[in-house]
C-alpha cells in the first residue's frame, strides 16, 4: 500500500505542475472532454470507439521468454444508456536455458460489462455492472462479481473529468482443484459485498493524459475484499497510436495459502485510439 500511495503521489504531484500547453485534445480522446450529449452526435452511428493496447517481448540468450498482453477499453453512447466493456490478458512463457523445459508463468484474464442508464441528466445514472476473472497463479478458478447502483460524473472540465460508482452486490469464486481444503471449507463461495469505483481523467497536454481508475469491493459477507487500481500516462505517438506507461496495483485480503496479498505490475505498451 505505501508504494502504491508513493507512486500516485508523484504522479499527482507532476501533473499538478503548470503546464505551457492550455488546449485540450483535438482527435484524441475528445470524449474525455465532452457531455455527453455531444458525445452522441460525434459517435452517432458507430457501434464502438475507445483504446485498443497490446504489447509484445520476447527474450533470447540467458533468459528466455515470451509475453503478451492485450487490453481494451471500449465504450458505446446511446440515448438512453452509455456502456463500457474492459478486457485484461496476460500470458507469459518461460524455459529454463539448463534444463529446457519452458513452462507457463503467467496467465490472466479479465473482462467486464457495465451499463448506465441516465437518470434525466447527464451527470447521473442508475448503473448495472458484472465482471469475470481467471487466473491461473492466484489459486482461484475464477472469480465474478455483479453490482448494481448509483453512479454520478462528480467534475467535468476543460482538462479533468471524474466519474464515480457505488452499490451493493455479489460475488462468487471457486478455489481451484489443485489446492486442498480443510474439512469446512467450501471450493465455492459467494457472498454479498459493496462496490465503489472512481475514474479520473486529466489532459496534461495537447496529446498526454493521465488515468486513475480504482474499484474497490468489501465483502459484507466475512469473504476476501479486493482493491485494483490502475495509474497510467498515455502519450500521442502517431496519429491514433500513443504510447502507455502504467503502474498497476491489485489486493486480495484473503488470498489462498502461499499467495501474495498484493500483486503489482509496471511496463510500458502501444495503444490505439479510435472515434
């Protein structure tokens, strides 16, 4: 937790900085910027616009592995509703350079749905969300969550927007099969818990933005709470391509037996934009 509070520190603390540029985007990311009934009339008609990221690494020589990571971040703006779609994927394979046997040692999925209806302004909404996660290396199956509840764009500026989320929900995970349990334990649990989530958007420049995203959900119901959060700056490379360095931050109060509590993930990726 302190080096996550560390980083975000700084991070605020830069983009707090005057800053030469004063004009917000022009083609990147406009929607960041805009209400939401104008949002409509520049997508009316598409089906989805939003970022595309992927990275690619490959090492030879000493060590050697393969990574990929792909993740989107979508959105669709109807009269009535505004949607947005997220996927997380990570797989990574390594080989051992003396024995030779390569082996998987990372493999994460996530993806998630929310939508919310707008309650007769642009500013509020009554929001219904689900997700599903599988990952191989947390001693967990899967893990689900559905939330429904109130959410609210609580500032919206030529340079900052700030959206938040909360309501009541569920969850249910299963312990994966390899992992032995004790004679009252269950593999598969569900339980209520509350659902809070902020996302913060900041123009520091013509073609740089900063995202915090962080959802928390605390189990009403004595199971795991978890914490993700994501603080990322995204640089304008090339038309609709730009450049993404993001420090990820994720927290399981109960993990399973051998598990890490935290799970932190720093790198650098490509992304596309398109509108």
């Amino acid at each position: 937790m302190a080096l996550y509070r560390f980083i975000t520190f700084v991070f605020i603390g830069l983009l707090s900085s005057p800053s030469e540029a004063t004009d917000p985007f022009e083609d990147f990311h406009e929607y960041g910027n805009m209400p939401d009934d104008e949002i409509h009339t520049k997508h009316q008609g598409e089906m989805l616009y939003g970022d595309v990221e992927f990275g690619f690494i490959v090492n030879k020589g000493n060590t050697q592995n393969t990574s990929f990571k792909l993740k989107s971040n979508l959105y669709q703006d109807l009269p009535t509703w505004r949607n947005q779609y997220k996927f997380d994927g990570l797989y990574r394979r390594e080989k051992d350079t003396e024995t030779g046997v390569e082996d998987v040692s990372a493999s994460r999925y996530f993806g998630s749905a929310q939508g919310n209806y707008k309650l007769g302004n642009d500013k509020s909404s009554f929001f219904v969300y689900g997700d599903y996660e599988r990952d191989r290396f947390n001693g967990k199956e899967y893990t689900s969550t559905i939330a429904l509840g109130y959410g609210s764009r609580m500032f919206e500026g030529k340079k900052n927007t700030v959206d938040i989320d909360i309501g009541p929900g569920m969850s249910i995970s299963r312990v994966d099969n390899e992992i032995a349990l004790e004679p009252d334990e269950k593999r598969t649990e569900k339980g209520q818990l509350l659902r809070m989530a902020l996302q913060w958007e900041r123009n520091v420049s013509k073609r740089t933005r900063f995202n915090q995203d962080v959802s928390y959900e605390q189990s009403l119901s004595g199971l795991n709470s978890r914490l993700f959060a994501e603080s990322a700056l995204v640089t304008q490379v090339l038309g609709g391509i730009a450049l993404k360095f993001a420090f990820i931050y994720r927290y399981n109060s109960q993990p399973e037996d051998d598990k890490e509590k935290v799970d932190t993930e720093l790198g650098a990726t490509l992304v596309y934009s398109f509108n």
